[in-house]
C-alpha cells in the first residue's frame, strides 16, 4: 500500500514555527484532496487543513486558522503544512493523507477520516511552554 511521507515535524516553544512537507507517492497527488490531521495526547486523529492537488482550494479547522497555512507543489506532488504561533496543546503525532478515491476538498472532510487514506507514519511535533 502507498505511503504519504512527512517531514518536518521537531521540537519548538510556544510561539514557535515549524514547516512540515508531505510527498505524495505515485497518482496519490493527482486530482486530488490532501489533507493535514493530528493526534494529540487524550484527543482522536483531527482534521487540521485540507488542499486541493490542482489549485488553491484550502480549508482549515477554526483551531488553526489565521496561524497555519497549507499549500501544494505539484511539481514535487508536495504539500506542505507551516505553522506559526504553535502552542503547547498542539503537541502531537501530524499526518498526511490522501482522499480515498481522489476528488475535492470540502470543509466537512476535515472531521470524515475515514474518507482519507494512504496514511504516513507520521510526524511529531512537541511545543514545550
């Protein structure tokens, strides 16, 4: 099974910023949905920011808004996640993922994991008060 792979994740202090990328393998990038989620400690996987792989369509969860922005290269089937003014309570394990079956991003995608597929292993990113 094809693998997202995510980079980027480390250790900052609140306030801090970090940039994650995801490269999506094969046709996973074409005409399609990829989306930024989490697990944080005590919380399940949550959506964070959703790009469209053919254009500027992007979506983001209210937590993140205004700090995060999401973006996508397809020459290099890359999408990258930077985020600024990280705080402590967003220590957790970043993910990337495809849309199963490939299509648009809407905003309700962000809570649907389950229409996500071609899981990474992952990212951690700590923030340290």
């Amino acid at each position: 099974q094809v693998q997202m792979m995510e980079a980027g994740g480390g250790s900052v202090q609140s306030g801090g910023s970090l940039n994650l990328s995801c490269v999506a393998p094969g046709d996973t990038f074409n005409n399609n949905c990829i989306g930024w989620f989490r697990q944080t400690p005590g919380k399940g996987r949550e959506g964070v920011a959703l790009v469209y792989s053919r254009g500027d369509d992007t979506f983001y969860a209210d937590a993140v808004k205004g700090r995060f922005t999401i973006s996508q290269d397809s020459a290099k089937k890359t999408v990258y996640l930077q985020m600024n003014s990280l705080k402590p309570d967003e220590t957790g394990m970043y993910y990337c993922a495809a849309r199963l079956n490939g299509g648009y991003c809407y905003i309700t995608l962000l809570s649907q994991t389950r229409h996500f597929a071609s899981w990474g292993q992952g990212t951690q990113v700590t923030v340290s008060s």
